[in-house]
C-alpha cells in the first residue's frame, strides 16, 4: 500500500495530507470520506466518484452507487442492476446483476433472477446461483442460505457445515458467528459448536465481532468478554465495555470510564468523563470538557484541551478546537491545521 493520506478541510471542502502534513490533494471536495484498499469515495454531481491516491477520478461512467475495492475490484450499481469496475474505472464485470457482494478469495457472491452464487474476476459463476443468499468467503468457508435455514459451503458449492442456523456470518479467521432466534453464538471451521447462540443481537453493534482476539459480549445489559475458543473469560459485569486494542479494553463503571486487561482486572482506573479504544499506544480520554490521549500506563501524554478528537491512526490523530480542525502527532505537536 502506498503512504496514508488523510482528510483535511479548507474553506468547507475536503482534501487530503499526507503524514508530515504537506497537501497532496488540494480541498475542492464538498465530501470525502477516508482511504480506504487505496481509494476514498468524494462527492461530484451528487454521486460519490472513486478518487485515487494521486488525486485522479474514476470518472469513465458515473453509478448510482459505487462500493469499497476489495481485491482489485468494486461493486456498482446503475439504476437497478450491479458489476464491478477495476482501479482505473474501468467496467471489468458487466452491470447485470441483482444484487453483489465485494471480492475475498477471489470469489464475491452475486445474484441473478434472485439467486446467489459466486462469480471469479472475470465475471463468470464458479458457483452456480442456487441459493436464497450468500456471504463472502473466508478462509475457503461462506455463508449460504437455503429454504430459510443457513451454513456454510466450501468452493465446491456444498454445505460443508449443514444449514441448521437462522443466519450466519463470514467467518473470522477460525470463528464465525451464527445466529437461531435472535441469539447468536460460535462455531469454528470443522462444524462444532463452540458456543450455543445465547447473546442478544443488539442493534447498531459489532456483534460478535472480535477485537485483539475477544468479542464484547451483553447479558441483562452488563457487558464482558469471550475469547475465540467461545469461553466467556471476563464474565457480564459492566455497565458498558468497548472492543479491546493493544490488549486494553474500555469499561464503565458507575458512571465513569477506564480500562481492564484480557484477565478483566482494572488496568487504568475508571476516572473519565469518555474514553475510547487504544490504537498507536494511545487512547482517547475525556476530562471536564474537554479532550486529549492518555498511554496504556494511564499517563497523560497529550493534555485534554480539545473539543473532540477521533483515535490515532497511522502516527496522527484528528481533533477540533472551535470547530477548527487540526492533525497532532503522539506528542501532541501540530502537524496541519485548518486555516479560516
């Protein structure tokens, strides 16, 4: 991958810096979101166009929707039908579909008439369209459903995993979460159960979703931890619990925020007003009003004195002083800052 860029904002439009905070995109954007697999998506006649790292559009045919490039390649809609367009905004998969899914293990689901399969790059099915839905591959495994009940086939297109589940996701590596009656559990590539789907699905949450190797998990509202083994290692017990990174994770206790260790012991006592996950040796933490990071020993390293701030990712870190926006690195220097 190449250097990261990141978002900035000028004048109310958007542009891109790089990590020593020299302008390589100029704002001219009146929305951009961040890189991503080499791309951001930025808004143009009120369709969002791909725009590369050197700052050239995707713009050989515009879409109703164009997707994330996973492997090379990303979905496209136009008026109701979907294909796929390479790096160069070229139309690499005939728009045709009725629906489509991204690229992994070289294969993506798609569907025609409404039944999934899977096609290669070239747009061809190497799994023939004959199921109620389909997920992406991972590790040679994808979720699959057929007459209302799910599993899990391999690239030969059979259910290798009988379909017994009300849905499945892709798998996580070895895990994968299932769901029967709106309670989702694990099981791992060979078919066994390693937990019995017994956790409420919570709306606009990553269920299931595991972070430096644990899930959050919820019971009657008070959170804990399972690892990918299915075991629950740090039992339901807080009032609320944030994914884990760099081997902390945030915690609520009675109102305040701090941070356990993958044993559930108080790492970082909880004391802040918010918090959130470590990323680059730092988290986010808030003081009054106000603030700024502290590292995984609990010690302050950047003083809290901003309106907001977003977690460091690639060395700086996004925050907002009166609506005014900069980038700082871990020793709190500005790097860039927004000019009004």
């Amino acid at each position: 991958m190449g250097k990261p860029l990141f978002k900035i904002r000028e004048n109310g439009k958007y542009g891109f810096m790089d990590a020593i905070g020299d302008v390589v995109i100029e704002p001219q954007y009146v929305m951009a979101e961040d890189f991503y697999n080499g791309f951001s998506r930025v808004r143009l006649n009120d369709r969002m166009v791909p725009l590369d790292s050197q700052g050239r559009l995707l713009m050989r045919q515009l879409f109703n929707y164009v997707g994330l490039f996973e492997e090379h390649l990303a979905k496209v809609k136009l008026v109701q039908k979907w294909g796929y367009i390479d790096e160069r905004g070229r139309l690499a998969i005939p728009v045709q579909f009725t629906d489509a899914g991204y690229f992994s293990n070289g294969l993506a689901p798609a569907a025609i008439s409404g039944k999934y399969g899977f096609i290669n790059p070239d747009g061809e099915f190497f799994i023939e369209p004959r199921f109620d839905w389909a997920g992406e591959f991972r590790n040679g495994l994808a979720p699959a459903t057929k007459n209302e009940v799910s599993g899990y086939i391999d690239l030969s297109g059979e259910f290798v995993i009988p379909p017994l589940f009300d849905e499945c996701m892709a798998f996580q590596e070895e895990v994968a979460v299932v769901v029967r009656q709106d309670r989702w559990g694990l099981i791992n590539k060979n078919g066994k159960l390693l937990l019995r789907p017994q956790f409420d699905l919570l709306d606009n949450y990553a269920n299931g979703e595991f972070f430096d190797g644990m899930a959050v998990v919820v019971v009657n509202d008070h959170y804990g931890f399972i690892n990918k083994k299915g075991e629950v290692v740090i039992p339901p017990q807080f009032d609320f619990a944030g994914d884990f990174g760099e081997g902390l994770a945030l915690v609520e206790v009675n109102g305040r925020f701090g941070y356990i260790d993958k044993k559930g012991n108080i790492a970082i006592e909880p004391q802040y007003e918010d918090a959130g996950v470590f990323s680059d040796g730092l988290a986010q933490v808030k003081t009054g009003n106000f603030w700024g990071f502290m590292d995984t020993e609990g010690k302050i390293a950047i003083p809290p004195i901003f309106d907001a701030v977003l977690p460091f990712r690639d060395g700086l870190a996004w925050v907002s002083q009166q609506d005014r926006w900069a980038y700082v690195n871990r020793w709190g220097d500005v790097v860039w800052r927004e000019q009004f």
